[in-house]
C-alpha cells in the first residue's frame, strides 16, 4: 500500500514538473528522486537481492531518501524560495511582482511584471536582476526603509512604475531573498505631468498678461518713443506738485523746451532722423532731473520740466546746463553729423502765475522770446 501511495505520488511529481518554472523545477527533482530510494530498495528485497540475509532493506531506503532530501536542501540551498500560493499570490495579484534571490537571481516574475518590463514570452528566470531591473537598486535599504520610490522605464514611453522592496528572510544570520512589487502609474503620473506643465503654462501666461498690463499702464502714462511721462498725465501731476507748493510755501519752477529748427531736420533728413533726436532728447532729460521732479513730452517737439522746490534763478541755471548738453548730441546720417540747439524758458509759481495753467504759458512765452533773440537760448518769463 505504501509503494502505490508513492508510485502514485511520483507521478504526480512528474505532472507538476511539467507545469512547475526552471528554479522551483530542481526541488521537485530532488524530491523524485529521493522517493526512489524506498521503491528501489523494496523491489531489491522482493526480488531477492538481499545484501544482509533475512534483514528487509526498505527502512534504509527511506533512510537514504530523508538523507538525499536533506543534502539536496541545504547543500544547494534549493528552497531559500518556497512558491507558496504561486497561483494566487503571484500571478493573480493585479501588480508586477518579482522575486530576488540571495544572489540577486530573479527566481519568480509574474505575466505583469513581464507586461511592464514588455518582455513578452522570454524566460528571464535565473538571470541576475540587473539583466531586468534598469535601476541601480540597494535591496537592503529600500526593504529596511520601506519607502515605495518612482521610476521612469526606460525605452517606453511615458511609463512610470512605483517600486515597494520587501525582505522575504526575516532572520538577520540567513541570506536574504526580495519581493519587488511594481505597480503601473503611468496615468496618474502623466497626469500630474500634465497639470505641472499646464500650471507653468498658467504662470507663464500670468506672467505675460501682468506684463501686457504694465506695458500697458505704461503706455497710458508714457511716451513711447521719448520714454517721459505723456501730456495725459501732466494735469494730474503738477496739480499735486500745485498743492505740495502750496503746503510747503516753497516755489515750483516750469521749463518748457523746444527744438530748434526740428521740420527743416524731418524735411531734410527725414521723420527717422527726428525720431532719433527726440529718444536722445528724452534720455538726456531723464539723466538731468533729480528724484522727485517730472518731465514729460509736451508736445511734438517740446518738453516741460517741473522742478519742485526751486526758484527762477536755480531753474534758469539748470536750463542752461541742459541745453548744452543735448548741444552735445550728434547723430549721423549718409557721413553727415546732424547736431541741433534748443530754446528753453522758465517761469516759476507762484512768482509768474496764480495757477499752473499761467505758470506754463509764461515759460513758453519765455521760450518763444529765446527763439525770438536768436535761438539755442535759455530765458525766465518776465
């Protein structure tokens, strides 16, 4: 009765050989043949090869089977991996699974983790992990951190895996075994690709609208071409620059400043030409006011400078000093130097007006009286 239980055991054995992958295969070896022993040793003694006379010999046959197993097992360290549930763990489990040996031999991988590593029906059973695994892995620390890391495959695109290590040796003096667990989140991480990249295009755009709207605010309170604050604004500020006179009984100097003979420059050498003069003009004004004055293009080609806190004669003085500078000015055109004068006048409230709306027109009465004595002249209003 023995002898069939074993006979129909080992064929049994045979069976799951058949279906059992290469590294689980060689235990089952070991165990068939192992059985032989008992079956070998019993048909000696029924056939009567009996090496000691009238002692049965099977008992040593099971003897020499539990030493076989023994020697099989820890010699050749044939279970440091028992397939437990395979079926069910491995293969059903909706995850990639692979398992590392103590020698960093992949001994199980799952149809998943095949999918994802897109390996297709190859065998890699018994190869060394980095022959699979892409990564430059420390088994042992991930498995003691416990921390699940992400990763990129290589040559696929947009695949991201999360990777989980486990220890599957809890005893520190034996070698250790890996459970990797790979887990597909290329949708969620695409999508968090997405939304990054939507969210620096939002900053970017934002970026550019508040720069769009400062270009714009800008432009309601700027020259464009000279880069001085326009007429638009001009009201508003030697209002306010009116009333801090006022508190502070202190004077508010006017310069208005035109060009000399800017249509004859236009018609001979073209708008271009003037352009150019007046972005030269306007940088130079810009360098001679002092923080807390206001310049702005006052026309075609006229300025007007307030000069808070300062009197006719200080402003003259200043007027002076300006008009020899933008003298300085020479821009060429065709090997021709083009250089210009300009004419300035100056009033100052509350000495030449009651309002600011008398204050300009005395200083630009006082510049049409320097154009009047000979141009390139700086004059106060009367």
């Amino acid at each position: 009765y023995i002898y069939v239980l074993i006979f129909f055991g080992i064929i049994q054995l045979f069976r799951k050989i058949a279906e059992t992958k290469p590294p689980f295969r060689s235990q089952l070896w070991v165990i068939v043949i192992g059985c032989m022993f008992p079956i070998l040793s019993g048909m000696f003694y029924t056939i009567g090869i009996d090496p000691v006379p009238g002692m049965d010999i099977s008992a040593f046959g099971f003897l020499f089977t539990n030493l076989f197993l023994v020697l099989g097992f820890s010699r050749f360290q044939l279970l440091d991996l028992v397939p437990v549930a395979h079926d069910l763990l491995i293969e059903r489990v909706q995850a990639g699974v692979v398992v590392i040996d103590w020698q960093d031999r992949i001994v199980d991988i799952n149809d998943h983790a095949k999918s994802l590593f897109k390996l297709g029906p190859k065998d890699v059973l018994g190869n060394n992990m980095k022959d699979l695994i892409p990564w430059n892995l420390n088994l042992n620390s991930l498995s003691r951190s416990q921390e699940i890391s992400e990763f990129a495959l290589p040559d696929t695109k947009d695949t991201y895996v999360d990777l989980h290590v486990s220890s599957l040796n809890p005893k520190k003096n034996l070698p250790p075994g890996y459970l990797l667990i790979l887990r597909d989140i290329s949708d969620r991480k695409n999508a968090e690709i997405k939304l990054q990249k939507a969210n620096e295009e939002l900053v970017h755009q934002i970026h550019e609208i508040n720069r769009l709207q400062k270009m714009l605010e800008n432009q309601a309170t700027h020259d464009s071409l000279t880069g001085l604050f326009n007429r638009h604004l001009m009201d508003e500020v030697l209002a306010s620059l009116i009333a801090q006179s006022d508190r502070n009984k202190s004077a508010l100097s006017i310069i208005v400043l035109d060009i000399d003979h800017f249509k004859e420059i236009n018609d001979t050498f073209g708008h271009q030409m003037g352009d150019n003069f007046l972005k030269e003009y306007g940088e130079c004004i810009r360098a001679a006011i002092r923080k807390g004055d206001f310049a702005c293009r006052f026309g075609g080609d006229e300025f007007l400078i307030a000069f808070p806190n300062m009197e006719t004669d200080q402003a003259l003085k200043r007027a002076n000093e300006l008009r020899l500078v933008l003298h300085e000015i020479i821009l060429v055109q065709e090997q021709v130097q083009v250089r210009t004068t300009s004419s300035l006048g100056v009033a100052t409230y509350p000495h030449h007006g009651d309002s600011i709306a008398q204050v300009i027109n005395a200083a630009d009465q006082a510049m049409y009286s320097a154009k009047e004595k000979g141009r390139n002249l700086a004059e106060k209003a009367a």
